[in-house]
C-alpha cells in the first residue's frame, strides 16, 4: 500500500488511502502496530498536489487520531512538520487545522 501512496495516479493515491482507512476500521488492533510507519507517509500526503487526495488523507489522519495515544502523534509530527514546511503551513495549515 505504501508504494501506491506514492503512485502518480490520482485514482491510485485514492484507493490506496481507502484501503488504509478500511484496515483501520476493520482490524484496527492490528493496524495500530503500524501506524508509527504510517504516519510519515500519510503527513507527507499533506503536500500532494491532488486536493481530493489531501481531502481523503486528512479523513483518515483524523479516524487514525481518534484514539488518544495516536492524536497525541500525530499532532506532535504535525506540528513538526509545519515547523519545518513553512510553504506546507501557508498553503494549507488553515485546511489541516479545520
């Protein structure tokens, strides 16, 4: 799944999302032990030129965070990540937030 995230296809990176989000809501015991992988990967979509990809990315980032210890990572990587993505902050920090 993580090769398709980084596919050129826009339907692709869709589905890819879609597949991550349905292993979440399925197994989600097991789909835990990898979020510390996903994350990254899932953070740097924030930048992906697609916005229905961004859309979907932030769907699923904000379904994975539901549990506190995933939100308490997620945040604490988003706000790296704004730190060091200035652009990434002024083009879509306001999107993000909401």
């Amino acid at each position: 799944v993580m090769v398709q995230l980084l596919s050129g296809h826009v339907p692709t990176r869709l589905a890819a999302l879609d597949w991550i989000g349905l292993l979440h809501a399925r197994l989600p015991a097991r789909f835990a032990a990898h979020v510390d992988e996903l994350f990254p990967a899932l953070l740097k979509m924030l930048n992906d030129p697609a916005e229905d990809v961004v859309r979907h990315d932030l769907a699923l980032m904000a379904r994975v965070a539901h549990a506190p210890a995933h939100f308490d990572r997620l945040m604490r990587a988003l706000v790296n990540l704004f730190y060091t993505d200035a652009q990434l902050l002024e083009r879509r920090g306001t999107v993000v937030v909401r």
